[in-house]
C-alpha cells in the first residue's frame, strides 16, 4: 500500500487543466493514487442527450456491509482561468511559492480532494485493512457545469447496485478566509426568473397612444425586491436580484413594445420554488399590465439539522486548528443538493477567498491540516 502526498497529488491534479468538461487526465491521475492506495476504482461516463460526455468516479475501500459507507465528494472540473497574462504564474503548474499552492482549482477544489485521499490511505495503512464500514469517494467533472452527467447520474448508478452512502462530506471551499471558520449544514435554494413586460409600441410626444412597458417593469422591480422574509433559524434571509434588464431599442423617441430582465433569487427553507413562484406571480399581477414569466429552479433549499455528524466534524477540526466553525447555510450551490436525499450532508474545506479568482492559490499547510481534520473525522466515524 503507497501513502499519498496530499500536496504531491494536489499539484498533479492542478497540472491537468480539467475546464468543465474537459477531463485532461485528471480522473486518471485520483484513480491511479486511489489504486495504489487499496481502492477499488469505477470509471463512469455520461452524457445526456445534447450533452459533452462526462468522466466521473466512484471509487471504495473496505467494504464490510456490516458498517457504515463514509463518502467523500467533489469534483476536479475546474472553471476558465481568464486571462493567462493576468495570472503572476501559469494557472496549470501547480507552483508553490512563498508557502502557498498556486493553480486553478487549488481551492476549488482540487486539494480537497487530494487532503481525502491522502486521510484515506493513511487511514486504511493504520488499521492494516481491519475496520469495519466502507470510505468512498465520489468524483465528478461536472459540478462548475450543467451538473447532469455528473453526481445526479453517479447517485442513481449506486441506487441501481444497492450500494448506500450512510455520511458524506463534500470538500468544497466553505471557510470565508481561515481553515476552521466555517462547515456548511445546508444551501439556499436557487430560483431564476426570465420575465417579458408587454406593452404597445408608439411615439415618445404622443405616450397617450402608447403603453411605455419600462415604466410598468420597473413598478415590477420594485415589488419583486420587497423583502421576502426575514430568514430562518438556520438560513439567512431570501435574497432576490435582478441580473439584467433589457429593452434594446435604438431610438429616443420610440416607446417599446416590451421590455425584459432576469432575476434570481437565493431562497432559505421557508420557500419552495413551487411557493416562491406563486408569490412572485401575486407581486407581479399587483401591479397589472400582460407579462410572461418563465422560472427554473437549479436546486431547493435542503438543511442537515446539526447532529451526531456535524459535532463529529466540529470536534475534529477543533482539534487541529482550535477553531470552532460556524455552522452556516450561505454561498451558492453545490453538489451537496443531490447528495442530502441519500445521506446526511455537511460540506467542509479550504478558505474560498481565491477561488475563481487570478492568482487561485491556498497555503500548503492548510492542505495538510485538512488531510488530518479528516482523518481525524475517519477515526471518529467508523469507531462510533
């Protein structure tokens, strides 16, 4: 059995300019660590119609039945990296400068995975094979996309095999600007609406013969970013922001025929998309006038009450940097809304302050504490 290096194997996933939803290599080389390591690896392709084919993993060591299934999940697709010129070093070679990583996907999250596998291994070398419950990892390259040939599909393929996942961590990036800060319990949901503001076309000096759609839509605005509520217990309150608003007219003395924008909304646990649309439609025939709203929903709100395995993450990353994260519900999305309707969820990471960012870049060190937070977390989880 080969120990991996958290560091070593963050570097050589970096070095593989994984872009959603280009795999470059980036699988292969987690497969080959995990391999060496005594997993068990499973290779999974998909690709929905009019979709690019997607490599994700699904990869397991020990296996007794009898315990319980500890996953770790995440995703090695990366997002662009900008302008290369812009960047102090080339965002795909992994440097290591002045004590800190440097690369796309170095915080997002491509060391997380790495500081799992290496917790991992050292774990299994630990116990020489014997213990009883099963680790996994599940990996995606499509999490900065479409997320629909990635973690969705996995999930089903394990449902399909009768393999269940008992707990999962999700390594994404959730600490504001320390290692310890902060562990996700849930996510706001995410809500777009795409709204067309109908009107009749006519002359500027004659606004009697017309009906100006501008003026209507933005009465509309007003009403839709009145406050929603006032949050939760665990969420903050529901935000919703207009993205853009276009007319796309060229003349200054035509009065449009309609006028558009699209807003989203990130919504906590006292909404559905369902209810957040009929309350949006209210607002919006309060104030009159033909409309047509189209809305997705990327994700529902979802929350894992704080519990046995929350306080179990809690005391590990305690013990290794004396910080007691906030259990938090804000940021985006992630794969963790598919992964709660099989198992209890809880997401915890690096310091996000990079990522997406020029210069993408996280502190050797924390790499290595992580690895031990969660290895930490492997010891207290499989001896409960």
């Amino acid at each position: 059995m080969t120990p991996v290096d958290p560091v070593k194997l963050a570097q050589a996933l970096i070095r593989r300019p994984s872009v959603t939803p280009k795999d470059e290599g980036a699988i292969g080389v987690l497969e080959e660590a995990l391999a060496k390591a005594g997993f068990t690896n499973h290779r999974l392709a998909f690709a929905a119609p009019g979709t690019a084919e997607i490599q994700n993993l699904y990869a397991s060591v020990g296996g007794d039945r009898k315990g319980r299934n500890i996953c770790f999940a995440g995703h090695t697709d990366v997002v662009p990296e900008g302008r290369r010129d812009h960047w102090s070093a080339d965002p795909y070679a992994a440097e290591i400068r002045d004590g800190n990583l440097y690369g796309r996907g170095a915080a997002d999250m491509k060391s997380a995975i790495a500081a799992f596998a290496a917790a991992a291994a050292r774990f299994v070398e630990k116990r020489q094979g014997r213990f009883a419950g099963t680790i996994s990892l599940l990996i995606t390259g499509d999490e900065e996309g479409p997320a629909v040939n990635g973690t969705r599909p996995v999930l089903d393929w394990l449902a399909a095999k009768g393999e269940k996942l008992d707990a999962c961590i999700v390594g994404e990036p959730t600490n504001p600007t320390r290692l310890g800060e902060m562990a996700k319990i849930g996510r706001r949901g995410s809500f777009t609406g795409r709204l067309t503001v109908h009107g009749i076309q006519g002359h500027t000096a004659y606004p009697h013969l017309a009906d100006n759609p501008i003026h209507r839509l933005s009465k509309m605005i007003a009403a839709l970013t009145e406050p929603l509520d006032a949050g939760s217990a665990h969420f903050p309150a529901t935000t919703l922001q207009f993205a853009t608003v276009d007319v796309g007219n060229p003349a200054n003395n035509v009065i449009p025929a309609e006028a558009k924008a699209v807003f989203n909304s990130r919504f906590n646990d006292l909404h559905t998309a369902k209810s957040l649309e009929v309350e949006i439609r209210r607002r919006l025939d309060s104030v009159g006038g033909r409309y047509d709203l189209t809305c997705e929903c990327s994700g529902e709100s979802f929350l894992t009450p704080p519990g046995a395995f929350s306080e179990l993450l809690v005391e590990a990353v305690k013990a290794e940097t004396g910080l007691t994260p906030e259990l938090s519900t804000t940021g985006g999305t992630s794969d963790a809304r598919f992964i709660k309707d099989y198992c209890p969820v809880i997401e915890f990471g690096l310091a996000g302050a990079t990522m997406h960012k020029v210069d993408e870049h996280v502190p050797v060190a924390d790499i290595q504490a992580l690895s031990r937070i969660y290895e930490r977390v492997l010891d207290a989880y499989l001896d409960a």
